[in-house]
C-alpha cells in the first residue's frame, strides 16, 4: 500500500456563525452578534485530514507543514451563510528546512501532494530539490499559488489549478508541452483534463471553502490506487462536491 506526504503551509479555519439585525449608530456597518465558533485545520493540514480520513489501515499518510499557523477568521451570517468579513493572521510561514530527516521521508514516499499557498514555506527551488529526492516511481502533485515556471512543470507529475491560474499560467509555449499534465478545476462544471471536461452532479453549493484541498487528496488518493488520472478526476469531483454542501472546511 502507498505511503503518502503532505508538504506545505498550514492555517486553521476559524468560522465565527452569528447574526446582524441592525447597524451600527457610529457607521453605516453591521453589527454582528457571535453565537458560536468552528475550528479546522486548513491549507495543507486540510489535504492531509482528508487524504487521513480516505485511507484505509494499510496506507501512511505523513504531513510536513509549516510551523506558522496561519490564522482565517470567517464572520458568518448563521441563516443565511453570508460571509461579513474575513480576518486573516499570521498571513506568511517561515521557509522549509530540507534536512536529512525530511530528505528520508520524501525517499520513503510512493506518493508527494505539495500544497503550496506561497507564504513562504517553499521557494521554487525547494520545490525541485524535494522532487530530486523522490525514489524512482514516485508521483508528485503539486496545487501551487505560484507563478508556475518550467522549472517546476518539468519536475512534478500533474498540477491542479483552477481555470484562472490557468490563464494565468499556462502560455501557448507551456501548454504545447506540460497540458498533460495540468488538471484544470472549474467549480460546479467539473475538472477540464487533455482538453476533455469531467462534469460533476449539480448540487446546491453551501460552502466551497477547503474544496480545493478535498479534490487534491482525493485525486492523489484515488490515482495511487488504480494509476488512471481520468478515473482520479471524476473521483475528485465527487469527492469534493460532498464537501461543498456542508458549511465551513469539511473533511470527507
């Protein structure tokens, strides 16, 4: 059975659920009333908590995050789901040390899921000298905010990004030799993949907050044991449409 890590920046998710019956008399704002708070582990710890909860007894599932907690405090309408505000902290992470002891892990690992929220954890060159230690077969993910470069396309397996990272990222010159490995994920409409889409079910969306990290662990998860991405992807949707209906970050 495949021995996965999870590397990258770690937040928790703080939802703060209330109400606003009025405004404030000092300013044209909302007063909120806070009745109560949920708190998970989000960014990377997220891809890890669901990668944890699909594996069975078999799999591993390593994380090596970041020792900055990132903190995103979401102000939340408890009827309707509005969100008022979000209050982020700590919005950095100190840069990763790729010691011996990590250099084992990543040499032990079937399966590498880089989530890289870029705050800092990982500069372009840890990301290539993490896949320069990867054992031969080993498969690497990586859903970065970046700025992709070749570098990093070259080195990886498949990159998960939504459709304006995409734009964003993917010149004519890139997409004539890394599209195979791009996984473009759209929101309600599915996961485009070899100019092919993958449509998911429509579902009232509640929350879309942490799906992204849903859908990377559970393609990674899903490819590790069957090795077809198509299959992955339409897993991944699933997967991911289950946690949209529910509210705040929500683990599989």
């Amino acid at each position: 059975m495949p021995t996965f890590l999870v590397i990258g920046d770690k937040c928790t998710d703080v939802f703060v659920y209330g109400e606003a019956t009025r405004l404030s008399p000092e300013a044209p704002v909302p007063v909120f009333k806070p009745s109560r708070s949920v708190k998970n582990g989000g960014m990377a710890i997220n891809v890890y908590n669901n990668l944890f909860a699909l594996s069975d007894k078999k799999d591993s599932v390593i994380g090596h995050f970041s020792s900055v907690d990132n903190i995103k405090c979401r102000y939340v309408d408890e009827k309707t789901n509005h969100y008022f505000i979000r209050i982020d902290e700590n919005d950095y992470s100190n840069r990763i040390n790729i010691e011996r002891h990590f250099i084992k892990l990543i040499q032990m690992s079937d399966c590498i899921i880089i989530s890289d929220y870029n705050k800092g954890f990982l500069e372009e060159s840890d990301i290539t000298s993490i896949c320069s230690y990867r054992k031969p077969g080993s498969v690497v993910f990586i859903d970065t905010k970046k700025k992709l470069s070749e570098t990093i396309l070259s080195t990886v397996d498949f990159v998960k990004l939504n459709q304006t990272e995409y734009d964003h990222n993917f010149p004519n010159h890139l997409k004539e030799k890394y599209l195979y490995k791009a996984i473009i994920t759209k929101g309600g409409e599915g996961a485009y993949y070899n100019d092919n889409l993958y449509e998911t079910d429509k579902m009232v969306t509640i929350d879309v907050s942490g799906a992204g990290d849903t859908f990377m662990a559970s393609l990674a998860w899903k490819y590790m044991k069957g090795n077809d991405i198509v299959t992955a992807i339409k897993y991944a949707n699933k997967k991911a449409l289950e946690v949209v209906t529910k509210r705040g970050v929500s683990v599989v």
